[in-house]
C-alpha cells in the first residue's frame, strides 16, 4: 500500500476518533462546564436579591422598634389622644402638640421613605397622620371604610411588631403594606399603635434591577396566594396582585425547597428558573431568578454550531485530499507499470541485438550502388592511364 493511501486512510481514522469518540466527550464536558456557570449565575443573582429583600424589611422593623420608643412618640403620642378625645382635632390643645411633634414625626416619615405614619390609640382612633390628614379621626375597627386588612394588621400591632401583604387598597387606590407597633408608657402599658404604609415604589426598585440577566433574565416575587408581587418586564402595566403564577418553581419554593430546573414561565416559554422562599417574617413569599433557555444556552449552541462546521470542513478536506491522494497513486501505479513494460522489451530484444552484431562483424560490408560506380570509374581511369604510359614508352624506343 502507497504512503498516500496509508496517510489518507490515518487521517479519516483520525477524524472518526476525535468527531465520534473525543470530539462528544469535550463538547460534554463544555456542555456541563456551562450548564454550571448558568447555574451558578442564576443562583447567585437570586440569592442576591434575596438578600436585598430580606435587608429590606429587616431594616424597616428596626424603624418601626425604634420609632414605637422613641420619646417623640411615647411623648406626643398621649398628647394626640387627649385633644382629640376631649377637645378634638381642631383644638388649640391639638395644634400645639402636632406643632410641638408632628413636624418632626413628618420629617422621620419623608426622609425614611414611607408613605405614611399614622398614630392610633387603643381603640384604633387615628389621632395623627404624618402626610395625609384625610384619614384624622377614622376608627381603623370601622370595615365599613377601610380594607379589613388594616383591622387586623392595627390589632397584632398592639401586642407585637406586625407586617401585613401588599395587596390593593381602595382607600389609597394602590398597593400597599403596612406595619405596625405597640407603644408603652413608661410602665410598659400599651396605649396605641404606631403604623406605617409602606410605599411599594421601593420593592419595584429593587426587583426592577436585572444585574447580569441579559436580555430575557428577570427576577420576580410571588406571594402565597400565587399572586406576583413585583411588576413584570414582559407585561405592560401593573402586574403586582394582579398577574397569578403556578409554575412548577412557584410550587417548589412554596413548599421550602431551593433549586434551579428548566420550566415553563408564566408566559409558556421555557426559562431556567432559580427559586427560592424568602426568609422575611410574616410574609410567606418566594423569589424566582429566571432567563429564557434560548438565551441561557446560546453559547451552547454556537459552540455546537462551529463544531459543525469544523467537521463540515474537515470532511471536505478529507474528500478533497482523498481525491488527490487518488490521483496520484493512480499516476505513480501507471508510471510503473510503464516502466516494467519497457524493461521487458529490452530484455527481450537484447538476444537479436546481439546476434546481429556478431553478424555484422564477421561478414564483409557490402558496397553500395554508387561506390560500385564510382570504383568502375576509377578502374577504367586507371587502365587508361597504365595504356597511355605504355603507348608513350613505345613511341621513345
């Protein structure tokens, strides 16, 4: 076999090893090497958020403690009550105390970033509003007027610190939580509450930041209800308590379990979703981090795509190769063959060259035509000559 043939037939088992049996085992293991960078990523952006939550609503329970002490209302807040019980919210009495407190309870509630403050006192009264006075004088127990919600939320806030769900309220004609505190005299007598309403502009924020989530990538909360509680990128308009959400990464959080799988979304297209409960008191969420599988996987699939056309290539080569090789042998075997032909006509013509020879040497050359005419010339030149030299000889005598 021909160097060319055995080098051609050495590259395609080549090529068959590496495409058949190398080849499939380094695209696994890139596959699996990418898989748990995805993985990784989608779980370190949800954990991330997770965080960011979970700071949240701590910090906002360290403001309610911390303003359910502090002498600005364990002070002002008996002041509230006594001019509205006895003299009411007009009263000289209850300027002077709203003068005295509620510019600076006004000012702790802006610059902390809450909707409201409103102080209550042991009846549910509201007897201070730090934004809107609209609701001085409501009784929180009367359903009648405001959501049921806060009834229940202003009656756990008199024993313990509380948070209620964002849900929609009518009377603010938006989404809204509240937390509440009990505040105790000096004795340790509970003699109101301290509410705020929290602003949902501010879980927007956070959850409307996407680090590292590409195009499709987004991170959301859904409550027990199964309801988001955070906006949608995909769907204009409101979809906090509005969109519902049972995908199978809602079900597992929901049952406390954490983990990353490939689902369907909410919008029926297959994502890679990292879900997770939230750990944060008095809310029973979860949080999900998830980007759309085409876009999670796209490096997979240009990594299969150039592999591809590397093989696409290679086969080309091998056929283009091949064919060369082909001819070439073939040409070589011609030459060859070619000259074996040729050495088989000289040795089989050497005998008779030979004999030839041998006959040439031993047998005397015949003369030619025209030397035979030109030896008759000179002959009879020579006789002519040989008789005028006799004539000539006589004729002296």
């Amino acid at each position: 076999m021909r160097y060319l043939l055995k080098l051609f037939i050495a590259v395609v088992a080549g090529y068959f090893i590496f495409f058949g049996i190398v080849g499939p085992s380094i695209f696994s293991k890139a596959v699996q090497s990418l898989n748990k960078e995805i993985t990784n990523h989608l779980i370190t952006v949800r954990e991330l958020k997770k965080l960011e939550l979970e700071e949240y609503f701590f910090e906002r329970r360290g403001d309610l403690m911390v303003i359910a002490k502090d002498p600005l209302v364990v002070n002002g807040l008996p002041l509230f009550i006594d001019a509205f019980g006895n003299k009411g919210l007009g009263s000289k009495e209850y300027i002077e105390a709203e003068k005295e407190y509620g510019v600076k309870l006004t000012y702790y509630t802006k610059t902390y970033g809450y909707k409201d403050m409103f102080l209550c006192d042991v009846n549910g009264n509201i007897v201070f509003a730090a934004t809107d006075e609209t609701y001085l004088g409501i009784n929180l127990m009367e359903v009648d007027f405001i959501d049921p919600m806060i009834p229940d939320i202003f009656m756990q806030g008199r024993s313990k610190v509380s948070f209620s769900d964002y849900v929609w309220f009518e009377l603010f004609n938006e989404l809204t939580a509240f937390s509440a505190a009990p505040v105790r005299d000096r004795r340790g007598d509970v003699m109101g509450v301290v509410l705020f309403r929290l602003a949902f502009d501010q879980i927007g924020d956070i959850m409307a930041k996407r680090p590292g989530l590409g195009k499709t990538g987004e991170t959301y909360i859904v409550g027990e209800d199964k309801l988001m509680r955070s906006n949608s990128r995909f769907v204009e308009g409101e979809t906090a308590y509005q969109l519902r959400v049972d995908t199978e990464g809602v079900k597992e959080a929901m049952k406390g379990h954490a983990g990353v799988r490939m689902i369907e979304d909410y919008r029926g297209l297959p994502v890679v979703s990292a879900y997770s409960p939230l750990d944060i008191e008095h809310f029973n969420w979860v949080i999900l981090a998830e980007v759309d599988v085409e876009e999670a996987f796209k490096s997979i699939t240009e990594l299969r795509k150039f592999m591809y056309m590397i093989s696409g290539l290679l086969v080309v080569g091998i056929i283009i190769y091949g064919y060369l090789a082909y001819r070439k042998e073939k040409r070589l075997i011609e030459e060859e063959e070619e000259e074996e032909l040729d050495e088989e006509e000289i040795e089989d013509e050497a005998p008779v060259a030979v004999a030839e020879n041998e006959k040439k040497k031993t047998e005397k050359p015949q003369p030619k035509p025209k030397e035979i005419q030109q030896e008759q010339k000179a002959k009879k030149v020579i006789a002519k000559t040989k008789s005028t030299k006799e004539q000539n000889n006589k004729d002296k005598k």
